[in-house]
C-alpha cells in the first residue's frame, strides 16, 4: 500500500494514503469563477507521478520533460512486500537513478529480505526488475512478462487507458496486454507467449509476401516458381562451362603460336594478291602471242600488176630480204611471249605449292588454338564458372526460403489450431480461477446495474489469441463502458492479490466515472470501499467534487474516505502548488 505522496518542495499538496477507499478530492474554491477549471488541478497528474516513482521511462513529450519540475525531488513511501518497513522511494526528472531506503533490489543469499540499513541510488532497470520480482512474483528476468504493462492495469493513465477493459494504451499489442493479464489470472504464460510468437512471425510472413510483389525487394525475396526456372537456366550455363573447362588446354607459347598463325594468314594472302597479278599479265601475254603473224605481201605484186608497174629485180631482191627480216622478228616476239608464259605459269604453280604448305601449317595451329588457351584464358574460364556456381547456390537458397516462406502459413495454422486446443484444455484445468474471476465479475456488476442485466467474463481460446470479454448489457453509453472497466480492474485486482502475483492497490483517475449515472457512482464507490476493507486492497479514486456530490445524493457517504488537503482550480491549489 501506499502512505506518502511527497517532495520537496514545499508548495506541493502532500498526500497521505490510509488502507480502504480514498479519495483524492478536486473542487472549486469559493472565489473561482466561471473561466477556473479543475482539468489542471493534477488528479491525472497524480497517477503520472505514482508511475514515475514506480519506474515509469520518461519521454521528451511527458509531463518530466517540463523545465519546471526538473528541479524538483518527488517521494513515494510505500510498504514492500517481505519487509517489515516502509520503503522510501526518491526519483527527480534530472537524474536517471532512482533512490531507494532501503534498498530493497539487494537480497541476502536464500532469503528474501534486504539489508534494511543500505539506502543507494540504483539504475531505472534495477528498479524495474524489482519491482517485477516483489510485486508481481515475475520468475526471472528474461521472463516476457513487463512490471510496467501490470501496473498500467492497476494506475490507468488517462483517457487512452479506458479504451479497453483488457488493454492499457491504445498502441498496445493485444498479445503483450493478454500475457500479462494471463499471470495476473493465474493462467499459462507459456501458452500467451506462443500465441505472441506466432503473431510476430504471421507479421513479417505477411511483410515477406508483400515484399515479393516489388519490385526491388522481390529480387531478393523471390517466388518460387520463378526461382525454379532460373535456376534451371543457370544449371544448365554451369554444366557447360564445367564441360568446357574440363576439355580446356593449356599451350604455354599460346601467344607465339598464334602470332605464327597470323603471319602466315598474312603470307598467304601477299601469294594470294601476286598470283592475281600474274594471271593478269598471262591473259595479256597469251591474247598478244595469238596476234605475233606477219602480214601476207603477196597483195604488193598483184597491186603493181593492176597498175601496169613491173616490179623490177632490184626491187624484189630488197623486198625478200624486208620480207626474211620481218619474219625473224615475228618469230622471236612469239618465242619470247612462249618463254615469259612459262615462266609466269611457273610461278602460279610454285605458289600454289608455298599456300598449300603455309594453310597446312596455318590450320594445324588454328586446330592447336581451338582445342587449348593460355593459362591466363583458362582462369577466366574457372573465375566464371565459379561466379556461376555461386550464383546457382544463392538460387537455391532463395528457393528454399520462398518455399518455406509460402509453406509458414500453412505451419502457422497448423500451430494455432495446436495452441487453441492447447489452451482450451488449459483452460478446463484452470476452471476454478476462470469461475472465480467471472463470478466476481457477476456479482461487481449486478451490485451496480442489479439483476436486471447479465454480466460475465468469459475466457475463450481461438486461433489468434486467448481473448478475455467482459460484458455487461448495455446501450454502449460511456458509462456502462467505463463500469466494466471498473468492475474487470476490481475483480483482477483481487484475484492477482489473492494469488500473490499482484500488489495490494489499484488507483483510477476521474475520467473512469465521466458520464456514468448518479446511483451506479455511488455504487461503484460504496463497493470499492467494501471490497478493499474485506480484500485488504487500498482503492484510491481522483474525484470532482461535483460527481462527489451526485454519489452523496444517491446514498453514498464520503467522509471518512476524503483524504486532506483537497485540490482546487486556484493557481497555487492544484497538486504541485503553482500552475505549468
């Protein structure tokens, strides 16, 4: 329980906390006016403060994030479980330690006692852990249970905590909220956590699946049957460069031979062009040796014969001696073109003979060439063979990941239908706690809405999670809402107490009975205080004093349950003593 809500500094309106029902009373001072509110009184800020103390982490939107009460101590003096003392809790927003009389995160060997002379500042996670050990009887640290989720269910903060009976914040993982609320039940843990698990691996399955629908990410996730085929592909591209590699080889004087080999295709061409040249020249020289004949002359003396000339001796002597003359040099113009034919057909035929010498040589070292390489030609065959053989490992396992990827969903049913069944048949050996905690239920909400209505919580398994309902007939008013809440929190409070794995306090903020009828505030009130009397519990209620005076007139007597001084809408009235 709770007995002192400090610090120090002086104008902040201490509080002291009694065993049973207290309430912690807003109102309006008598010199306010129609523009004073009580909204900043501190009743919320209250519930902030009690987390704070008890180990909540601070953001830079928080209320400890304002520079006003960054110089400011703030105390809790609480009982502590094991302890025949009080514990005194110390923590400002300027340090992250938190100090502690005495320090009860320090433990003799075997015992759970602290050495009740130390005091020391500890770290916030120390605290935390503590806290878990103490309050909530949490196994060991790497337990998945969460101190501060529990504690959110026993101080609801705000209005985002009244969203759900059986949630704390409306970012909250229903299967963090339910595996929390299975220990506070005395219900299996183990089986919540597998439902977490299952929920957290559907989620990124269901992440994986839209991934392969990009475009980017989908070459790396992959489909299956794509990655089949391409792997098939590049199989097939390994087997042949194996094949190619392994029929490979190496000529050391790669290079020489295949400057040889390109010498003599360059001296096979120059035979080439010569010979052209030649059979050119012996076309020239055969069409010149047809035309070497004299001329017949025996026209000349027919043509002198015609013209009545008699061609005398003298004349016919020197024309047989231009006749022998001209004879002569035809015959030696025909032996000569006879000679350089033979000669250019000898040439022919001797370069014939070189080409086909040099295209035997030349195609034994083309032959040489296709069948082997360098040595440097042969490791970039190897390098790429294994790029390729790496390649088809990393198909592979993108396959092997695609298909498991589309076979989780079928595994992940398969799970759930497991767990469901699993925790049904838990749920059949816990039935005493499951009956208690509806039956309290039951009788919390018919002492607010009478019989006329039909109350339960019921615990069902289904193949997401472990869902808890709480229900009351209702018309979906604010009222009834916030009721449930009331009646769920009540009822978890003792259970988990009864149990020893929850503390003795629960803590609701004003905004728990806005909106709910006059009669079933009283009721709610009157019964927080008789339950916490008979449960040993302490109920502590942040009220306006005007929602006060509507349960005074249904019958609801408040005065031994106000607790001194009361806040109000005045500037230095509200809880810290100044306006932020």
């Amino acid at each position: 329980m709770f007995h002192r809500l400090g610090s120090d500094d002086e104008r902040f309106k201490t509080l002291h906390f009694e065993p049973g029902l207290n309430l912690v009373l807003a109102e309006r001072a008598h010199r306010s006016t129609e523009t004073d509110s009580r909204n900043g009184t501190g009743k919320t800020s209250m519930v902030e403060l009690l987390h704070f103390l008890l180990g909540a982490t601070t953001q830079k939107t928080s209320l400890w994030a304002h520079k006003a009460l960054k110089r400011h101590v703030f105390e809790l003096i609480m009982d502590w479980p094991g302890g025949h003392d009080l514990v005194r809790i110390r923590r400002g927003p300027a340090t992250p330690k938190v100090f502690l009389r005495p320090d009860v995160t320090r433990r003799s060997q075997g015992e759970r006692l602290w050495q009740e002379e130390f005091a020391g500042e500890i770290s916030l996670k120390e605290w935390q852990w503590a806290i878990e050990r103490d309050l909530y009887r949490v196994p060991s640290p790497e337990s998945p249970l969460s101190g501060r989720t529990m504690l959110s269910f026993a101080m609801r903060r705000g209005l985002d905590g009244l969203l759900s009976p059986t949630g704390t914040h409306a970012r909250q993982s229903p299967h963090d909220a339910m595996l929390n609320l299975s220990h506070l039940f005395g219900l299996d843990v183990g089986l919540a956590e597998q439902y977490r698990t299952l929920a957290t691996q559907d989620s990124t399955r269901k992440k994986l699946v839209q991934a392969t629908k990009d475009p980017v990410w989908g070459k790396i996730v992959g489909r299956s049957a794509e990655l089949r085929g391409e792997i098939g592909a590049v199989e097939q591209r390994v087997l042949e460069l194996q094949e190619q590699v392994k029929e490979f080889r190496v000529l050391p004087e790669y290079e020489n031979i295949r400057a040889e080999a390109d010498e003599l295709e360059q001296a096979i061409r120059r035979l080439r062009d010569q010979d052209t040249v030649d059979r050119h020249n012996l076309l020239e020289m055969r069409e010149a040796a047809a035309d070497v004949a004299e001329p017949g002359d025996h026209y000349l003396e027919e043509a002198y014969g015609q013209l009545g000339v008699l061609m005398g001796r003298e004349v016919r002597r020197r024309f047989e001696d231009v006749r022998a003359f001209h004879q002569t040099v035809v015959s030696n113009r025909e032996r000569q073109l006879r000679e350089e034919v033979a000669r250019v057909e000898e040439r022919l035929a001797e370069r014939a003979r070189e080409r086909e010498r040099l295209g035997e040589r030349q195609s034994a070292l083309l032959t040489m060439l296709s069948e082997g390489g360098a040595l440097d030609a042969l490791t970039a065959l190897q390098h790429v063979l294994a790029q390729e053989q790496a390649r088809v490992e990393a198909l592979r396992h993108r396959f092997q990941a695609a298909q498991t990827l589309e076979a989780s969903r079928r595994e992940i049913d398969g799970k759930r239908i497991e767990l469901e069944t699993a925790t049904a048949e838990d749920l059949e050996d816990r039935a005493a706690l499951t009956y208690e905690a509806n039956r309290l239920f039951n009788i919390y909400a018919r002492r607010l809405y009478s019989d006329a209505r039909t109350p339960y919580l019921a615990f069902t398994p289904t193949k997401q999670r472990m869902q808890i309902e709480a229900h009351i007939d209702t018309d979906n008013s604010r009222g009834v809402h916030n009721m449930v809440i009331f009646c769920f929190d009540l009822a978890l409070t003792v259970l988990a107490h009864r149990g020893g794995r929850g503390p003795d306090f629960l803590v609701h903020d004003s905004h728990l009975y806005d909106g709910v009828d006059a009669r079933q505030l009283a009721a709610a009130l009157t019964l927080g205080a008789e339950v916490a009397d008979e449960e040993g519990l302490q109920y502590i209620v942040t009220m306006n004093s005007d929602d006060l005076s509507k349960a005074e007139s249904a019958g609801f007597g408040p005065a031994s349950h106000v607790l001194e001084p009361h806040l109000t809408d005045q500037p230095d009235g509200g809880l810290f003593g100044f306006r932020f």
